[in-house]
C-alpha cells in the first residue's frame, strides 16, 4: 500500500536503465531494485526474504524475477513470492516524466532478511546475526531427497532430547518436512570458518512419534507414491521439452503432509518452471514445487540452505 500523498523522488534519467535491464538505487535508506521491461517498469525491494540475495542480479521475465541463489520467484507488480503464501517484497510506484525517472516509496517496511549483510559492518553484522540464536539451540539436521543439512533452530520451551539417527519435523521454506538428527541440542550459535554466525535453515519443532516415523517410511515405499512421483516426472519433462525449456527433472519427493510435491531438476531456472508448477498444481490436492538439485552457497556462509524453488500455487 502506497501511503497518501507520498513524496516522489527523483532517480535519474529514464534512458541510464537500457530495455531488459535492471539497476539498484538506493533511496532513503532502502535499497531498491528497478526493473525495466519491454511494456512496463518495476521497482521492488532488492533483497530476497530467504537468504538476502540481490534480486536486481536474479533471472527476470516480463513479470517475474527469479533469485539467482535459491531461485524463489517473485512477482514484480505484487512483490509477492510465487507458491509460497507469506513471503513478499515491497513495491515502489514509479513515473517517467519528461525523461525522468521518479519513485515513490512504499509506507511497507523492509523485510528482514537472512543474509544480506555486505553493507553492514562486522559488528552490527554479529550482534544482528546473534539475535536468530537468542533463548534457542540448535540441531544439525539432514533432510530432502538430495541430503541437505542445516542448523535448525528450537525455540520451545518444552525440553527435548534429540540424538544423532532421530527423525524430527523440521519446518523450511518449502514446507512442513521429516529431517534426521546428526546432533544433540546444542545452545551456542553455531559459527562458519571465519567466525560468523550461522543463519538458522529453519525451525525444528518436535521428534516424530514411533507411529509417525513408521507411516512416513512406509508412505516413501508405497507404490502409489512412487507411481504418482514418476508420473509428474515424466509429464514435467514432456512438457519441457516441448516448451524447449533446456531442465532435467530427476527426482522427487511428498513433503510430510501431502500438501506439497517436489520436484528437482539440474539446469537455469526460468519462468516457465513456475508455469509449469501452477499447470501440475492445478486438479491436485497438492502443490508442485520444483527445486533445483545444487544448493547455491551464500556470501555468508549457510549449511545448504534449501527451500527454494520455483512454484506458483493454485
């Protein structure tokens, strides 16, 4: 929501950002992206709401930006993230008056983001980063078809004994999933190999029940499962391939409640997967997420962050 009678502010000359595009500018203290496509500009908060990489350097449509680091895509004229209902980034109102380019801020403010500290100095940047960790522990946790790990964090009060080989549910951005212990609880904030602080991958809730873990291993051997997954594969790769999209899909995966199926693939994420997520999607009693097999690593130094992907909900 633009706020009444909003100041506009002048960013420079229309004609300094070329068709196809994009520049970062920063004004009153935010950092802003600007987008200009074929038919319309855009302006939108810089920093992607996962892990703070620049969406000025992602892969943009006419309408969409795609993350170059976990390759969330986001809608230019909402902000909002596609398939992932909660996560968005501001918008800006721009005008080209007499060949000049004028904004007008947004009255919402700045999400906080995981990893976008490079203008921070180190001091701020530590003291800020150890804040994730405050009245929590920590897990290290192992999850997804391609065995990622991460830091999770508990932040329960109810105690909790977590031993290595345990299945816990662990909440990501992908979703609600199970994920294997390969730690104890551990209350100090974990730190790279340059001494920063480790952002959390996401939360550790609880372990799974005896009944839970049973009906979570016999569901990955059931045959209607696998069959479902190998039929998703195999109508995303035809599509793909029709649409000359140059993407591999070669796994996938139910996320523990059903509500979400993963598919992963090796290649450049464009706007056509997320397309393609809403066409899988839609008739479902599930979303089609698809999430690229290499987890990007962030300037600050994270455990394989996963829960990126390309989707659109239905």
């Amino acid at each position: 929501m633009l706020t009444a009678n909003a100041e506009q502010l002048l960013l420079g000359p229309a004609d300094d950002i070329r068709v196809g595009t994009s520049q970062v500018f920063f004004v009153e203290g935010r950092e802003i992206s600007v987008f200009r496509r074929e038919q319309n500009w855009f302006a939108i908060d810089n920093h992607c709401p996962h892990s703070g990489a620049s969406l000025a350097a992602g892969k943009c449509g006419e309408s969409v930006v795609t993350c170059g680091w976990h390759h969330w895509q986001f809608d230019l004229r909402t902000g909002e993230a596609i398939g992932r209902p909660g996560f968005k980034v501001g918008t800006h109102a721009l005008e080209v008056r007499d060949g000049e380019l004028w904004i007008t801020l947004s009255s919402e403010p700045e999400i906080t983001h995981q990893h976008a500290t490079e203008h921070a100095d180190d001091s701020e940047s530590d003291i800020d980063q150890a804040v994730d960790w405050r009245d929590a522990s920590r897990c290290l946790v192992r999850y997804g078809a391609m065995a990622w790990t991460g830091y999770f964090r508990y932040r329960s009060s109810e105690p909790l004994e977590c031993h290595h080989g345990e299945r816990v549910l662990i909440e990501t951005p992908r979703g609600v999933e199970v994920g294997e212990a390969l730690s104890t609880l551990l209350t100090d904030p974990p730190l790279n190999d340059v001494g920063k602080v480790i952002r959390p991958t996401g939360e550790l809730q609880r372990k799974l029940t005896s009944m839970e873990s049973f009906e979570h291993v016999r569901g990955q051997r059931d045959a209607r499962q696998q069959a479902l997954i190998q039929e998703l594969l195999t109508e995303a790769s035809r599509r793909l391939a029709e649409r000359g999209v140059a993407v591999d899909v070669v796994d996938g995966e139910l996320l523990f409640h059903g509500q979400t199926l993963v598919l992963y693939f090796l290649g450049t994420p464009t706007d056509d997967l997320g397309v393609l997520a809403s066409e899988l999607s839609t008739g479902r009693d599930f979303n089609v997420l698809f999430n690229s097999v290499l987890e990007i690593a962030a300037p600050v130094a994270s455990c394989g962050c996963s829960g990126g992907g390309c989707s659109t909900k239905r």
